[in-house]
C-alpha cells in the first residue's frame, strides 16, 4: 500500500508512518519544511517538501497520483493564529481533497478534532478562546468539504485530548462521546487499522477504552 500524508512531521503522522514503513507499506510524507526531511528518512518515510498554503492543485496531485490512500494529520500548530487556522487546517485539507479527488486517489482520511460540534451553526462556545474557536471551526468546515466528496470514500476520526502515554491499543470509537484522552500511539494505530479496512463515510470520536483497535474498528457501521 502506498500512502500520502500531509503533515508529515506532525506527532501522530510521524507515527503513522513508521508503522507503514515498518510493516514494507510505502509512506510518501509531505513537509513544508526542508529540515525535517532526514527525520522523515530516519522513519523509513519518503518525504516530500511542498507548502500546502501556497502549492496548486496541480502540484499536490502530482505527489497523491499513483496513492493508494491519502491522511490529512497537517494543523497550523499551537502558536500559530487564527488566520492559519483557516490556512492550514481547513484550506490546505480542502487542496488536499481536490487533488485527491482529480487524481482518483481513495480513502481519504482525515484527522479532526473531537468538539467540533460545538461550533456548529456558528456557535460560539462561552469562555471559549478565540483561536481555539478558530480551530473548532476550520476543523468542521474541512470536514464538511471532504465529507461532502463522496467519490474519495472519505473517513473522519475526531480525537480526544492528546496524550504521550505510551499506547494501550484498546480505544472507544464512537459518536458523540464525552471529552477525555488517547494516546498519540493508539491514534496512530486507529489510522492504519481504517486504512486497512476502510468505512465509507466515517465520522467518529476516539478515546482511550477497553475494545482492541481492531475489534473497535471492526464493529463500525
């Protein structure tokens, strides 16, 4: 199988990768920056270095052509404001979405954020802060424009607050769950379980649990 991820370098996909690569999977990671190609490398991971806020359709379907499957793990990070919230978290899923879709490349899958609901209908959360609102909402806009794609058999996973425990393997996979936490380990692992057995039109909430990721995912509608 060969897989493109975009934000190749972020703590989940770094993951991810390795598992691809460990198992003789082909991992192609796109990173914006230069440096962290040896880290990539390092993981058995192909990088390639393409801005997805400033590349062209064209460029990004050059990259996913020939995929079996694309991941969207990219985020504007915890420092950067609410315009690269909307740059990078919902814009550069939606370049990604395109590309996929104009080179025939299906799953798409990508990684939300559980509490999205939240913002829904243009609701602003109480206290809530500003950029975190941002976020909530570029994260729900990029959801509704790959979910709306029918033809890339997209999937959704809206993780709980992140962790760097070491993984458990066991998670809960489910709609509307309450807040709680995973660790970056099972997500990565959750990915490559629906890469491997892909649910069309996912949309669900991962936490820590008690089910093995691949009972969990298994018993997804």
């Amino acid at each position: 199988m060969r897989v493109v991820i975009a934000g190749a370098h972020g703590q989940i996909a770094r993951r991810l990768g390795r598992l691809l690569s460990g198992r003789g999977d082909s991992a192609v990671g796109i990173v914006r920056n230069p440096d962290h190609r040896a880290d990539l490398e390092a993981d058995g991971v192909e990088p390639v270095v393409l801005d997805l806020e400033q590349a062209s359709v064209e460029d990004v379907t050059a990259v996913v052509s020939g995929a079996d499957a694309v991941v969207f793990a990219a985020g504007g990070g915890p420092n950067s404001g609410i315009a690269r919230k909307d740059t990078v978290d919902r814009g550069a899923a939606v370049l990604l979405a395109e590309a996929a879709d104009a080179a025939g490349v299906r799953p798409y899958l990508l990684v939300s954020s559980i509490g999205v609901d939240q913002v829904a209908d243009g609701a602003t959360p109480e206290g809530m802060d500003e950029v975190f609102v941002a976020y909530l909402r570029a994260k729900l806009a990029a959801e509704a424009d790959v979910l709306s794609r029918a033809g890339l058999a997209p999937m959704v996973v809206r993780p709980g607050s992140l962790t760097d425990d070491p993984g458990t393997g066991r998670v809960r996979l489910e709609h509307l769950t309450e807040h709680g936490e995973v660790p970056r380990d099972d997500v990565a692992t959750v990915l490559l379980e629906l890469l491997d057995h892909p649910k069309d039109g996912l949309v669900v909430e991962l936490l820590s649990g008690d089910t093995p990721v691949a009972e969990a995912v298994a018993a997804l509608p």
